[in-house]
C-alpha cells in the first residue's frame, strides 16, 4: 500500500526504536503499579489514564520510527501528520496520563531551579511556534532533513518545547500552576494564531516548495534518516518521492498545511473544553466549601 511493500520490515518498523518503545511502556506501569510506594505522597493511577499513556507512547512510535515516519519522507501530508501526531497530540496525553507525583519526583529538584526562567508562559507559548515556522521555510526545512544527526536532535528538542507549551495548558501538578483559567483561555488562542501564518503559507503557496518532496536527489538524501543502504539505490529503483505520491506535489502541500491547521483547531478546542470544564468544577467547589484554598486549584 502506497510503495510500503518496496521497504523492508528493519525501515518500516525501526526494531530498536520499537523493543525501546515496549521498554518505556513496561516501565511505566512498573512505575505506576507495584514500584509506586517507592515515591513520595504517590497515589493510584487509574487504568483510564494508563491506557492513554500506552495509546499515546504507540502514537509517538509510529510517528517518529515506525510507518507514518517513512510515508513522512515520501509525502508531505504525512510529515504534517507526523509534526501534529508529535507535537500536538501525544504532549498533552502524557501530562494527562502520567500522575502529578511522579513529576515533582522528577523535577523538585535543586538541579533544576536556575532552568526554571526556561519554562516561562510566554516563552513556552512563542519558542514552540517559532521552532514549528522556521523548520518550514523551504531551505531550512530540506537542510534538516538531509542532516540526519542534526534532525534527530531538532525533534528531540521540539518535543521537549511541545511539553513545555502543554505544560501550561495541563499542568498535572496543581502547586506548581503558573496560569490561570483565563489565561489559560488566552494561551491557546495564541498558539492557534501563532502557527496560523505558517500554514497559510503552506495552504496557499503557489508552487511546491519543498525539495525533499520534489528533487530526487535531495529526497535520497533525505530517506538516509530512516532507510538503510545507498541513496543512489533509491534513485536506481524509484523516479523519486513522486514514485510514492497518490497527489501532485502542490495538492499534497496543500493537503499537509491544512492537516496540520485542522488537528491544531481539534486539540485547542478539546484543550478549551478542558479548561471549562475544570474552571467550572474549580468555582463550584469554592461555593461548597468557603474555607477551600484557591492556591491547590487544579487548573
């Protein structure tokens, strides 16, 4: 389907990366089940939020190392689909599903205090969007893609920006909140304005911009990130990313960057929902309880 049957099961599936993803998941529900009396003020982690984290650990291995990732490198909706499965998907279902005690075990910690100017609002609100529109000005985005070192730690740090900007949206630790329900409301309203200009010009570009997806020669160059072997061998056996493409370069484009914008409005809308909701829950309980402390607010 769609020229998977030309690859092997070692490019589709990333074995390391895969034995690796199984090993994270068996830790958790170690970390969570029996290993849970062994953190401070820890408690039991209902089986919903356990399910979430293996769906999206799954969702972050495919994503990143198993089909999705490869079909990322032969058209470009699937790399939208891969940045939206990534950085907008799976960071808030980790801060959902991993419980708040196992983040205070992590990072109450000396070590981590002169980092904390790092993980401002603001900063974590701009440097996600900044990140996401400077990887997709053309140069910049084929130059990363053909480093494959380069590109490997770039969305190694845009993961970790994503949880930041997440961070503010959900954060699993009520003290450690620093915004509050209405600016929280603000919040993911500038990340939807923030990636808007990106996108547009993605959407509405009248030519293919990307190289990677158009010119055989970078493309081989880039599919050294996840195929093993020559990238002349490519070129001796596939035209090129075209080989692939059920769409002509421009409709795929297209196709990307509204993907891309859509799954984006999807999680800000679910992420308002949120909000509402526990705003809502949070006033109520102050009504029933006078003496209920604002600062342990779970928002």
């Amino acid at each position: 389907m769609m020229g998977l049957e030309y690859f092997s099961f070692s490019d589709l599936w990333s074995p390391v990366a895969l034995v690796f993803t199984m090993a994270v998941g068996v830790l958790y529900t170690f970390v969570v089940g029996p290993w849970r009396m062994h953190f401070k003020d820890s408690e039991p982690v209902p089986v919903r939020k356990q399910i979430v984290f293996l769906i999206a650990l799954a969702l972050l291995y495919l994503a990143q190392a198993g089909p999705i990732s490869l079909l990322g490198h032969l058209m470009f909706s699937f790399h939208m689909l891969v940045m939206a499965i990534s950085y907008f998907i799976v960071p808030p279902l980790f801060l959902y599903s991993i419980p708040g005690w196992f983040w205070k075990w992590l990072f109450d910690r000396k070590f981590w205090r002169p980092l904390r100017p790092l993980t401002h609002p603001l900063l974590s609100l701009f440097l996600l969007n900044l990140l996401f529109s400077i990887y997709h000005i053309p140069a910049i985005h084929d130059w990363i893609m053909v480093h494959t070192t380069f590109h490997a730690w770039f969305y190694v740090v845009m993961f970790i920006v994503a949880m930041m900007n997440w961070w503010h949206v959900y954060c699993p630790v009520p003290e450690w909140v620093r915004v509050r329900p209405i600016g929280k409301v603000a919040y993911i309203f500038g990340n939807g304005l923030l990636l808007t200009p990106a996108c547009v010009l993605i959407i509405f570009a009248g030519s293919p911009l990307f190289a990677v997806y158009n010119d055989p020669e970078v493309w081989a160059q880039a599919m050294q990130y996840c195929v093993s072997g020559d990238p002349a061998q490519l070129l001796a056996q596939f035209e090129g990313p075209q080989f692939f493409n059920l769409l002509k370069p421009r409709d795929d484009q297209q196709l990307g960057g509204i993907l891309m914008k859509f799954i984006q409005e999807f999680m800000n809308i679910w992420a308002l929902a949120v909000v509402f909701i526990q705003w809502y829950r949070h006033d109520r309980k102050k009504e029933d309880t006078p003496e209920w402390d604002d600062a342990a607010r779970v928002i």
